[in-house]
C-alpha cells in the first residue's frame, strides 16, 4: 500500500489533486485544517473510486508542534508521492500589511513546507519511484505590487526546491523533486489574501484556470521528467520547464 500526501487538501488545488490522483488509483493522505471539508472530500473520492484508501490527517501547519506531530504519525505508511500544498497569501502594501498574518503565513508557506520537504526527502530520497512537489506561484519568479511578501514567500519555495532537486540529482538519487507554479486560480485564495466573504473571478479576474485545471497540470508534472510546471503569466499556457534559478554542481567545481 502506497500513498500520495496531499496538505491543504479541504479546498481549491489540493481538493481537485485529490481527487484526480484517486482517479489514477492513488491511495491518498488528506491534510488540512477543516475536517468536515475533508469528510466530504472522502466521500467524493469514494463515489469516484470505492477501492483507494483514503486517511484524514487533520492539522494546523501554521503551528510547528503539529507540523512535526504530522510526519511522525505518517510513519506507518508507505509514501510514494508528498505533495506540499498548503499555503495562502496577503494583499496589501508591505507598509499597511497586518503583521500577524504576514507571520502566519511564513510559518505555513516557508516554515512548514520545508520541514515536511526536509524530512520527507531525508527518509525517501533513496527509494525509486518517490516524487515531491512543492506548489510555489508564478509569483515565485516575479514580483508585483500589493504581494511583495507573499511572491517573497514562493521565491523561497522555488528556489528550494529547485535546489534540493538539483542536490539530490548530483547525489544520483533516485527521488524527484518538482515545483508547480500556478498563475491566477479559481480558489479560495483571493478571499483569504484580501479578507473578502465573496469574490467572482469571472466578474473580476481576466484570466484564470480553474482548480480541476490546475490538477491536471499537475498531474502533467508528476507524469514529465522536467522539474516546473509553470503557468505563463502572459499566455496563461502551462509549460513544462528545466530548472530556472542558476545552481553551480559540485561536479561542476574544481
């Protein structure tokens, strides 16, 4: 029994990765906040394909206790595949930003995805067959107005992970290490980034992919051997990419 760890699986991204890695037979570990999201999630995986297993580990990834308290309960399962998720942003001028919340989110979005990344990879990175892939943005490569702190949190996570993936590659080890890099999606992510009750995309947003979307495209990336899957900002196509940051091998140094 082999499973696939998905965090930030109650909604959005995560919701639609579930269900679209279930489809393909993949026994899944939900993680998120809201257990009756992932009730419901259970029961949709189910209603799509009765034979996988389905865990619900319900956690705060914004509390370090609870990061850790996770891993070690995974322990008594085969993990074929962590999918880190879980994240969420902030709107506003880093002058006017809420600090707490600025906080939170580097404890969610840089803190825990790197802990869970680490010891993932140091208990797997040697079994053939093992992916990680980390959910950076676009804004992991780009900057704009109004989200200096959150495109500084997916600089952090493109960066890496694309090192790690360039790392364990020099170390000829047999794990992936990947990076999806969404552009705008239709998630819960702005209302929580600008602290709305409501937002239409179609009504406000020009271009947008939808979470189903976004989970095929990550289903691209776990099928390719590229290391990002990036929405271009422009086009809005999905590309498949080779390693963009500069990264100096130590096959490479004399």
């Amino acid at each position: 029994m082999k499973y696939t760890v998905i965090t930030g699986s109650s909604s959005g991204i995560g919701y639609e990765t579930a269900l679209a890695f279930a489809s393909r037979d993949k026994n899944v570990i939900l993680v998120a906040r809201r257990v009756a999201q992932l009730d419901e999630l259970k029961k949709n995986i189910h209603n799509l394909n009765a034979d996988v297993d389905v865990v619900i580990k319900p956690a705060d990834l914004s509390d370090s206790e609870q990061v850790y308290d996770l891993y070690e309960s995974l322990k008594e399962y085969e993990i074929e595949t962590w999918i880190n998720n879980a994240g969420f942003g902030n709107s506003a001028p880093v002058t006017e930003q809420p600090v707490k919340k600025i906080e939170k989110m580097l404890r969610v979005n840089v803190e825990a995805l790197t802990t869970l990344s680490t010891l993932y990879a140091r208990d797997y990175s040697s079994k053939e067959g093992t992916q990680l892939i980390n959910v950076s943005s676009d804004l992991g490569y780009r900057i704009v107005p109004n989200a200096v702190s959150y495109a500084a949190t997916k600089f952090y996570v493109s960066a890496f992970t694309e090192g790690l993936a360039q790392e364990l590659r020099d170390q000829d080890s047999p794990m992936k290490v990947k990076i999806l890099a969404p552009a705008m999606t239709e998630t819960e992510f702005v209302k929580t980034a600008r602290e709305l009750d409501e937002f239409s995309y179609s009504d406000n947003v020009q271009q947008y992919h939808t979470a189903k979307e976004m989970a095929q495209f990550m289903l691209n990336l776990y099928d390719s051997e590229k290391t990002i899957g990036k929405v271009n900002s422009e086009s809005y196509e999905f590309e498949l990419m080779d390693p963009i940051f500069p990264y100096t091998s130590k096959r490479t140094v004399k």
